[in-house]
C-alpha cells in the first residue's frame, strides 16, 4: 500500500522551502489547472508516500489543533541535527507540543498553513 495525504493551501512558494529545504524532502511533482486544481506532489525520492499540496480559487481553511501533527523520523543523529540546525539557521522557532510525549522526543515546527510537524529524535 501506498499512502498520499492531501492538503489544500495558499502558500505553495513557502510550503516548498519548509518541507524541501529546512526538512531535506524532494519536490517531486506538480500540475496545473486539473479542474481548477495546481499542485504539488513533496516527499523522499523514491519512497511510498508523499504529501500533495493543491491549490485552486477557493481558500484554504485550516483548523489544526495543537495534536494534529506531522511525524517525521530521521534515519540517524546526523540528518536530525542537520534539519534542526537549518532552521536555527533561518531564526525558525520551535514550539512547545501540547503532548509530553513530544517534547520528551523531538522538536515541533509550524509550517506555513500552521500545521505542527515533529522532527523526532532518533
């Protein structure tokens, strides 16, 4: 099985640079205009799954709650400390994940939408 999730946004532009460049994904595909429908498809080269992105004339509406989060796990201490130093870097701050289970394990992000993603210690 192969899994995809889905999410409708206004921020292509930054959503790219926040999963691409500060987390280490690929942009691994787009359309446009498929009903009105651009997207975008981030995820690891080669893996068996991927977040898609769409965007169309009608606004996105989120409504994240502080445990509706992404979970990522870097392979090893070296690819975590690289993804934690690129945003120290771009002066990104972490915040406080309502769960101690999180703040026990790993380091959460907003992204662009608002959405909390965790970068958990391996």
């Amino acid at each position: 099985m192969k899994f995809r999730i889905a999410r409708h946004t206004d921020n292509f532009d930054p959503i790219i640079k926040f999963y691409t460049e500060f987390l280490g994904l690929s942009l691994l595909g787009s359309f446009k205009d498929h009903s009105n429908y651009d997207g975008i498809f981030i995820g690891k080269e080669g893996g068996d799954w991927h977040m898609e992105f769409t965007k169309s004339p009608s606004k996105a509406v989120h409504k994240f709650d502080d445990d509706d989060l992404l979970v990522f796990y870097p392979q090893d201490l070296a690819e975590f400390n690289k993804i934690i130093n690129r945003f120290e870097k771009s002066n990104i701050s972490n915040i406080k994940p309502k769960n101690p289970y999180w703040e026990q394990n790993g380091v959460v992000y907003r992204d662009p939408d608002g959405q909390g993603v965790i970068i958990v210690h391996p």
